[in-house]
C-alpha cells in the first residue's frame, strides 16, 4: 500500500507571501503517481487555494492528515511525506508556519516527530521530502549525511540533552560546538556507525525505515527557480529548487543509490549557482550505497 501526504502553502495575502510551493505539491503528485504508482485516492493535497475547508494547510489539518498518513500503517507500506512551505531557524527547533499560523501556532519538528515517525513499526517506509529554509534536520532524525561519505550525530543533542542526561546519567555525550573533551569520530565510509558519542542518537531511533531530503543545511535558505517540467507537465512557473531538482534527477535516471541522488541534487544546484546544499537524513544507520526506492 502507498500513501501520501503533500503540502504546499504560498500564504496568499502575507507580505512574504511566498510564489512556488503550490506548483511544488501539483508537481510532485505527477511525478509520483506517473513514475512510482501513489493513487490519487491514496494522496493527500493541502494547499492554500482549496475549495474545501478539510484541504487548506492549517495547523488542524495539517495535524490531522499526518496522522492519517501514518494510521494504520503495515509492513511493506510505502508512505511518503513532502512539504514546501516556510519555516524559520530558532537555533533549536525548525518550524513550519501553517496558513494560519497567527491563531493555531505552529508546528514544531520535534511535534512532526511525534506524528509521523515515533510510533510508525518496522517494516514501514517513510520518505519525506522537504522544501523549506533551515531544513537540514528536520524530522530530528538522529542521522544526517553531509555528503563527504561522513556520518554525525545532528543536532537533537542540543536542545534535549539535559532531558536525557536526566534520564540516563551514564550516558556521555557532547554538544555540537562545545569545547567538551569528548572526541567525536568521523568515519570515511558510506555506511554509517555508532560510537559512543551517539548513543543520544539512541533516543531517536526509529522502528520504521525513515528517510528525508531537505533542500539545505540548518543554516540556509532554500530558493525558488523558474523552470518548466517535461510535458505532460506545466508550463515556466516558480518552483522550489530542491523539489524540481528531485524530481529531474529521478527521472533522468530511475535507479540509482540514496548517495546518487543526493549528490545529482547538489550538483544540479552548484549547476545554477544555488548555494544551498540538499541534506538527508535517517532514522537508522544506513548504507547511502541502498537503491532509491519508494
């Protein structure tokens, strides 16, 4: 079974009101249903020019249709999760601004963690794709790849490490940019590892195989572009350049491993002199070597 969820807000009316992340959502669901099989039934479209009340990106629907992605969720489920909308770096926590983010508040990734990938069981994919600023470790996943073969702890350390000391004081650990004489070891390889530094990591891994493409670091901006798809496609429009840079890479070459794709998507931006570097991240250790696959 697949499913998935698409949200796309521009925030009509806002003074940044934003150009391209509901054509992202429109094309994103083309290019899935055409090459990988999601069904229109089985996808979900929140975007802020919808008819009906239940599919605009408000807090409560956002929340409501995550949970619904997930529900019921079975080994061998095929689940993904895409969103372009804007966000904003607290130094902490990367938040998404629903459409009516002045009354409901927003979303914050350690909530999207709680809906989308704490309970989802083993056996479950999840492949999330997120076109937003400050996006790198969205999720809190515990592994991110900087695209070098070198695998770190991302920064979940920093804002819950007093919780978890508190909760395990045997447990050592080191934040990121500290001067604390705890060495963190970086392999070169693709295939990530644990030591000790990471165990925090522990708190955080998932049951389910998660897996997420941002569109840039933590501390980045993630731009738009003007391009057109191949037909059956629209026409010159905006779009997020991470979701159009996915989607071309994928169509030009099907199969190829999670590090191809990630390193095709930074280089189709160095191509356009976009600064910001696309990000994955894992629930579990991975081999960045795996075949794409949805």
């Amino acid at each position: 079974r697949k499913k998935a969820l698409l949200i796309g807000i521009n925030y009509f009316g806002d003074p940044n009101q934003l150009l391209g992340c509901i054509n992202d959502t429109r094309d994103v669901f083309g290019f899935l249903n055409g090459y990988y099989g999601f069904r229109y039934q089985d996808t979900v479209m929140l975007t802020d020019d919808q008819i009906y009340e239940d599919k605009r990106p408000t807090g409560a629907n956002i929340r409501y249709w995550m949970k619904w992605l997930v529900k019921d969720a079975e080994p061998q489920d095929s689940l993904f999760f895409h969103y372009a909308v804007g966000d904003e770096a607290d130094g902490y926590d990367e938040i998404i601004y629903p459409s009516d983010y002045l009354r409901s508040g927003i979303i914050s990734d350690d909530e999207m963690y709680d809906l989308l990938v704490k309970e989802l069981p083993a056996g479950v994919q999840l492949t999330a794709l997120v076109d937003a600023c400050h996006s790198g470790t969205m999720l809190d996943l515990p592994y991110v790849y900087n695209g070098n073969h070198i695998t770190e702890l991302e920064k979940f350390t920093r804002k819950k490490v007093g919780a978890m000391a508190a909760m395990s004081a045997e447990i050592d650990f080191d934040l990121p940019g500290s001067t604390n004489n705890v060495t963190q070891t970086q392999t070169q390889t693709t295939t990530t590892t644990m030591t000790t530094t990471t165990t925090m990591a522990l708190f955080r891994k998932t049951k389910g195989n998660v897996v997420m493409f941002s569109g840039c670091r933590d501390d980045q901006a993630s731009a738009d572009i003007r391009y057109s798809l191949p037909q059956p496609y629209t026409s010159p429009m905006a779009r997020g350049a991470v979701s159009y840079a996915w989607i071309q890479c994928l169509s030009q070459k099907p199969e190829q491993s999670y590090e191809e794709l990630l390193s095709s998507m930074r280089y189709f931006m160095k191509q356009r002199d976009l600064d910001q570097i696309p990000q994955l991240g894992s629930g579990e250790p991975m081999d960045m070597r795996t075949l794409f696959t949805l």
